[in-house]
C-alpha cells in the first residue's frame, strides 16, 4: 500500500467520522448514514491495501512458487 492509499484510506475514514458525529449532534440523519458509508470505505481500502501488500510479500519470498 503506498503512502497515498494509506493517507486517502485515513482521510476518508475521518472525514467520515466527522460527518457522522456532526449529522448525530444536528439530527441529521443523512449526513449521518453518509458519514459512517464514508468511514466504512475507508475502512475498505485500507484493508485491500493490507491484503494487496500480504500477497506482494508473498510472492516476493517465493511462497506462491514451486
């Protein structure tokens, strides 16, 4: 996972948290749901990033070889 991916997967997750704390204070349910879809996507992407990164060290050890 490069340092881009890593820092979009954590904006969105925060951004995200933002947006939910600020529709649960104002009783907005909308940007409340859109808030927490937007930290699960972020949540999403770091762990695809993590799994892009397992499989990459894999291969580069030789574990997927014979």
């Amino acid at each position: 996972m490069t340092q881009e991916e890593k820092f979009e997967s954590k904006k969105d997750q925060l951004a995200g948290k933002a947006k939910e704390v600020g529709g649960k204070v104002t009783g907005d349910k909308e940007l409340e749901a859109e808030g927490k879809s937007q930290g699960v996507l972020g949540k999403a992407k770091e762990k695809l990033g993590d799994a892009k990164d397992t499989v990459k060290g894999a291969t580069e050890s030789g574990k997927f070889y014979n």
